[in-house]
C-alpha cells in the first residue's frame, strides 16, 4: 500500500513538473556519445510502471531528420542509437535542441520531448588557409596594423572562444580586435620599423587556441614581403556597410557599392576591390563585387531559412610598388518573405478505426510547421469535411485528429479526410494532406433467421445422409463477424413423440446441420414405429468476438411408410360339438405401422372350394359355416392370409390344422386343456380381444358414418376465422395435435378415396395487443415451406384419429442475440 502510495505521488509529482514546464521532458546529452548511452529514465519520468512501456508500446515518432537516438522496448529508457553531432544537426545555432514526440498506446497518448545536445570540443580552430602572403612596405611606420584573416571553429560557446598567438617578433606584434560581439579578428602590429636590407622577409606563426578542455589549436604560417616605395594605403569612406535585402531579390541585384580613396598619385592611387572573407563561407556564391567600381551584386538566391545574414570582408588595394591595402566590412541582412508553403506531415495513424470508437479517440498525429518567420510562420489548421472527425492541437505545430461522432461500418466503411493548413502571409499560402480512414467492424449485429419456426415433412426411411431442409441466416458483419456457422441445439427427441419405451435421445443423434451451408442432414434412416415428431433448435453462430447468435426452431414430421409386414400372434381356439355352428380359432395379428397401413383384413386363402369354415375379414375369427357331419372328414388344413392396407399391401400367412373328434374325444381334449394353466391365459386372452373387436368395429362404423356425412356435406370451402391456434393433421402418419384444440376447417375433395385433409391453426403465441391480423397468423408457406406434394397427406380411419395420442408441442419463438 505504501508504494503504490509513493507511485501516485510520484506520478502527480511528475505531472505537476509537466504542466509547469508545458507539458515537456526535457533531457541533454553530449554529442558524439557512444550507442547505447543512457540519456533518461523516459518510462520512469512519465510515470510508467515496470514493464508498463513494453505494454503500451512506448516508442518515438520520426519527423523528417534522423533523430539519433531510440526508445529501449524493455527499460523504457531513452538510449543514443547512433553518432551525434551538434554541428551536423545544428550547425552554429545553440542550443542545440531536438524536439521528440513519443507515443504511448492503450490509451493513445502523445508526450514531447527535447533533447539538448551539448557541445564537446571536437572541432579544432581552422584558418581560411595554411600560409598566407603578406606585403608589407618599409616605409610604414611602427603601430601601423595588417588585419588578418582569423579562424573559424564548428563548435559553440566557449569551445568556439578563439584566442590567438604570435610566434616571437621584434618587429610584430598581436593585436585582438572584436568585432561586434560574434568575432575576434587578429590584427598584425608594426612595432619597429622594417629595414627590407636587413630582413627582406619575416616568416611567422599565428595560433589559435580554443576554449575547451582540453583546448585544440590550428596554425597559419604568415610570410612577410618588405617592399618599398608606395606607403600610403587605400582609406574606406565607411569601416561597416549595413545591407538589407528581401530573400526574394533577383540574381544581378545591386547589394551596395564601396569606396575607398589612396591619397597617393599616379599608380598608387589606383584601387582595386576584392572580396577576401566570406562568413558564411557559402556566400562566395551569393555576391561578386567589380574590381574597379566596388559595386557588389547578387549572383545566387537568397534564403532567409537558410542564412539570414552574411559578412564579407572587403580589400580596397592600390597599384603602388609595393601595393597597399584597406579593409571594410559589409553586413548583408536577409528579409523574410511568405515564400514557403506549410507542410503537414502525418507522424502517426492508427487504422483502421473500429465501429465502436468512441468519441475523442485519436486517430492520427500531425505535425504542421512553415519555414517562414513571424506572420509568415503562423499556420492554421482545420480539417474536411468537418465530420465525424475533428482537430485538436497538443503542442506548438502538432495536432491530433480525433474522433467526434461515432461510427457506423455498415453505414460508411471508408471515409477520405483531408486536412487543410494555411498561413498569415499576404497572400497567404497553403497545404493539403488527404488521409485514407478505414472503418473495421466489429460483431454489433447477431445472426437472423429468415424464419422463426421452420416445419419439415420427411418420409421414414430415408437413407442416411439425405437433406431434409435447408436454414440460412444473415449476418450484415463482414469478414468473420459476418461468417454464419450453424449448428443444432439439443431438442428432444423421446417422450410423446417418440415410441414407448425409448426414453429420451438427442436430437444430434438423428440430425446434423452441415456448419457451413445450413443444410439438416439425417445421420441415420427415421422409423416412425421410433419417433413421430422431432423438434430441435438450430443455432447460427457468428465469428466474432464475442460471438453473436441467433436461434430457430425445426419441428420434423416422420411421415409413416407401410414398412412392417403383419406379425401373427400364437392363435386361440376351440373344440365345439359335431354339428354346431361356433367359433373355432382367433387368427390374431399386428402390424407396427399406423393408420391404413396398420389395418388388417383376413382372408382363407385355402382350401379355396366352398368348405366347413370361414374367416372373418377384419375379426380374424375361423368359425364353422355350416354345421359338421362325419363326411367332412377328420382333418381340414386352413392357409389364412392376413394384409394390412398399404401400398403396396404386405401380408401374412398362418397355417391352421382342425381335427375333428367324436364327442367324448372333444369332452375328454376340453377337460385336458382345461386343468392347464395355459388353457386359462387363451380363455382371458379371447375375453379381450372380443372386447376390442366389439370397439373396433363400433368406432369403425362411426367413422364411416361420419366420413360419410363430411363427404356428402353441401360445403367445400374454407371455414376461416381468427381463434386460438391449435394444429392437428390426420394423415397416414397418425395425428398431430397442438395443444388448445380448435378445429377451423374441413375440406373433401371429389375423386379419388385418399385424399382428405384436415388443418387446425397452428399453436403460435398470442399476438400483441393492437397487432394486425397478418402478424398474428403466418402464411401456409411460412408454416409447411418444405412440403411441395400434396400426396403426403392421405386419409386415414378416424379410428386411428381418435386412437392415437395427443403430441403436445411448445412454439419457440427465434431467439437473436449474444451467444452464453
């Protein structure tokens, strides 16, 4: 607790120095420092945690000139990455500072650095030339002084401090004039008076010593003719010309014009004008002066960001024998003029901006500068269109283009941006930087079903892998927000809907949803003798993160097919009296499919000549026909075929063989069969099954009736009307019923027996108070969409209507949103 205590403080330590200071790091470092030196704690003094820089990408944004130096992705240090040199990157300007940006992210943040670079003496005094000639008359008198050409060192302050030395002389001397408050000039004194005879030339040193530690030196050697005769030198009317020209002045521009006037006669007073010091040395290129006028005029271009004032050392010399020298001096000052356009450079830009952005998020960082000075310097920024992003200035020339309006991708994916800048020169200049901002999506929109429910009718049977329908789902996201997989959602598949006994199966284990296309696949062939109905949920699923999704619901009719034969059951039957008319035997069958392909019809396929016995053609029952006499012979062997009413119609066959015995035989068989416990489980068995014959053949009538009734009724059409929806469908694979039964129509058609259909409304939610009729009822398309023939639907006997259980069925509505 204590030291992150300590952390905050130190944190609010350091952004208190950063808004005394403007909000700025300031470090130095000596040039020519070795890679790798340390010039600052910069994550520290930005009050970064340990291992906070490497997190946030703690780096520095280049603009334009190699900065020299790099940011340590571990320490967060700032570290010299490569040869310093002030004079190179600065040249004479002190102090010499370098002004970083460095970015920090999550959240984006910018921080200004500068770096000074402190001056070492590594730069040696230099002399315009290694010998200089010099010719000095006999005749001058002792104090006379010969100005000389000084020294230049790269370096600054006192490191450029020149002080110089002359080699012992009795007849020179030193003597330092300063000029103005930039330069030194070293001046040659007379002090005895030349005797050419006796030393016709003096051979000197002259030193020059900086101020460093430890200090360089550079040398000249002077050589001193003595010559005779002309011993009066040349005299400027003026020791300073001061010059002021725009830095838009053409090539031939007149600078000024020199004079300087001999009072000796003849040749001596004849002068010649040069130039003999350039400071800087780059304005050789700049002026030309003529000879014998001492006019001086431009010969280049002038640039005040370049250089904004030169000197220039004139000579004024005579023709005399010896010639004789005088000196001026001309300032030239450099006028600025709006003759540079802003420039705007981007330093750093994070694209593509995601949808979610929110307001005030950096999207980029500019630098805006203009080389002019004053008025001419001063930019405004703006950018356009003006929205959704705006600027924002951080620092002197930089701005941040942030966000101001939120985004939509789906809206506008891409926006073109450009920022505009202008400066206050008359007429003003300007400059535009366009800027591409890409819009990245994110997973804001979940998956949609067209179809809350879809119903599919499928046939048992079906091999496996056939396609029993067809989802698909929109996703407006692109890329893998907007990539829909499918998948199904465990439903059941036991209980009412599926055969007793089968308990409860996943819903996978019958279906799969291919995860690509959406299309249901069965993994293994449907028996509707298992499952009548299967309901499911299939989910779409999007890429994104966090994934999106949206659900529907699969309701899956099994279509009963006439797959299973007729299976007998061991038979029942009696011994009556000779000449009796009864039953003999109860041919008993079943059959696993539903409706007509569940319904049996007996008939005697041999003996088939008119004999004793009979079959009943629904009942089963073997009765006498008529009664018996001994010439019907004591063995009959009866070939019962038993169909169901399928298409096609599968069958049976039993094989019954009746022996015929006399009377006390029939009595002393009957009293066997009667002290066996067997005999007594047949008799308990017949009692039932006249029972449910006695059932079978009531509602079979009644149904019969009624069908007829329907069939023969005057109307055909559609009875329609708002109601509770409920679905029951009769048809050859049972019935259907939804629960809150309501029937709504009943339609017959004329021609062939198979072809009546009955339709309730199917069990949707209550509508929405004030909701319109079409929102409360869905088109028969939007219910069955995958049924296409009719046939699939068949009559079937209202026994097996009224028989059948009742499946109770929830309608899910379709779910859309974040997947848990």
């Amino acid at each position: 607790m204590g030291e992150r205590c300590c952390s905050m403080l130190r944190v609010l330590v350091l952004q208190a120095a950063w808004a005394l200071a403007g909000g700025q790091v300031r470090y130095s470092v000596p040039e020519e420092a070795k890679a790798g030196t340390v010039v600052g704690r910069l994550a520290q003094d930005l009050g970064l945690e340990a291992g906070e820089a490497e997190a946030r990408r703690l780096r520095l944004v280049a603009q334009g000139r190699r900065a020299s130096v790099e940011v340590s992705g571990a320490s967060g240090a700032l570290l010299v990455s490569s040869r310093l040199d002030r004079e190179e990157l600065c040249g004479k300007s002190a102090p010499c500072a370098l002004r970083l940006e460095v970015l920090l992210e999550r959240p984006l943040r910018v921080f200004h650095v500068q770096l000074e670079v402190t001056d070492i003496n590594d730069n040696a005094p230099i002399f315009p030339a290694a010998r200089k000639n010099l010719s000095i008359a006999e005749s001058s008198v002792p104090g006379s002084r010969f100005p000389l050409e000084g020294a230049s060192d790269a370096d600054i302050g006192v490191n450029a401090q020149l002080s110089y030395t002359l080699s012992p002389s009795e007849h020179f001397s030193l003597d330092l004039q300063k000029s103005g408050e930039r330069n030194i000039e070293p001046e040659l004194v007379l002090t005895k008076s030349l005797d050419r005879e006796t030393i016709p030339v003096h051979q000197l040193v002259l030193t020059a010593t900086d101020g460093g530690r430890p200090s360089l030196t550079g040398t000249m050697e002077l050589v001193i003719s003595v010559l005779d005769a002309n011993d009066n030198a040349p005299q400027f009317n003026q020791s300073v010309y001061k010059v002021q020209l725009p830095e838009n002045a053409t090539e031939g521009t007149l600078v000024t014009r020199v004079n300087a006037a001999d009072p000796d006669e003849g040749t001596n007073s004849e002068v010649t004008y040069a130039v003999t010091n350039f400071i800087p040395p780059s304005g050789r290129d700049v002026i030309s002066i003529n000879p014998k006028t001492g006019e001086i005029h431009l010969t280049g271009c002038l640039d005040f960001e370049e250089v904004n004032v030169f000197d220039f050392r004139i000579e004024a010399r005579d023709h005399g024998a010896p010639s004789l020298s005088g000196h001026c001096k001309v300032e030239l000052a450099v006028l600025d003029v709006n003759d540079n356009a802003p420039e705007v450079w981007v330093t750093s830009l994070s694209v593509p901006v995601p949808e979610d952005a929110s307001v005030g998020t950096v999207v980029a960082l500019l630098s805006v500068s203009d080389r002019d000075s004053g008025a001419n310097g001063r930019v405004r920024c703006w950018v356009w269109p003006a929205a959704p992003f705006g600027l924002e200035a951080t620092f002197a020339g930089s701005y941040s283009l942030v966000l101001r309006e939120a985004l939509d991708r789906e809206r506008v994916s891409e926006y073109e941006v450009e920022v505009r800048a202008e400066d206050g020169g008359a007429p003003a200049l300007g400059a535009r930087r366009g800027l591409r901002v890409p819009v990245s999506d994110v997973n804001d929109n979940a998956p949609l079903f067209a179809q809350a429910v879809y119903t599919v009718l499928a046939r048992e049977n079906n091999a496996a892998g056939a396609e029993l329908a067809r989802l698909w789902a929109r996703d407006p996201d692109e890329a893998g927000n907007g990539r829909v997989s499918y998948s199904v959602w465990e439903g059941a598949a036991g209980g009412v809907g599926a055969a007793a006994g089968s308990g409860w199966r996943a819903a996978s284990s019958y279906v799969s949803v291919d995860a690509e296309s959406g299309r249901v696949w069965a993994l293994q062939p449907l028996d509707y003798e298992e499952l009548q109905v299967l309901q499911f949920e299939v989910r779409a699923v999007d890429a994104g993160e966090p994934p999106l999704c949206g659900n529907a619901t699969v309701q899956l009719f099994v279509l009963d097919e006439n797959d299973n034969a007729p299976a007998l059951l061991p038979p029942a039957g009696s011994a009556p009296e000779a000449g009796a008319v009864a039953v003999v035997a109860k041919i008993r069958a079943v059959d696993a499919d539903s409706g007509y392909n569940a319904w049996l019809r007996y008939e005697l396929w041999e003996p088939r000549a008119k004999g004793p016995f009979r079959v009943g053609l629904y009942s089963g029952e073997v009765s006498t026909a008529r009664p018996l006499d001994e010439a019907d012979g004591p063995r009959h062997t009866l070939l019962i075929v038993v169909r169901d009413h399928g298409e096609p119609a599968r069958s049976a066959t039993a094989t019954l063989s009746v022996s015929l015995l006399e009377a006390n035989e029939a009595a002393l068989a009957a009293g066997s069969s009667a002290s066996s416990s067997r005999s007594g489980s047949r008799a308990a068995t017949n009692v039932w099954l006249v029972v449910a014959i006695c059932a079978v053949s009531s509602l079979f009538l009644l149904a019969l009736v009624l069908y007829g009734a329907s069939r023969w009724a005057p109307r055909a059409a559609v009875l329609s009307g708002p109601g509770p929806t409920t679905l029951v469908c009769a048809s050859e694979v049972g019935s259907w019923s939804y629960s809150q039964r309501h029937s709504r129509s009943l339609c017959v058609a004329d021609g062939a027996a198979k072809s009546d259909l009955m339709v309730f409304s199917p069990n949707f939610p209550p509508p929405p108070p004030g909701a319109a009729p079409k929102d409360t009822q869905p088109e028969p398309s939007a219910l069955l969409h995958t049924v296409s023939d009719t046939a699939l639907f068949k009559s079937v006997p209202f026994l097996r209507l009224l028989c059948s259980p009742l499946l109770v069925l929830s309608h899910p509505l379709g779910i859309h949103g974040p997947c848990l």
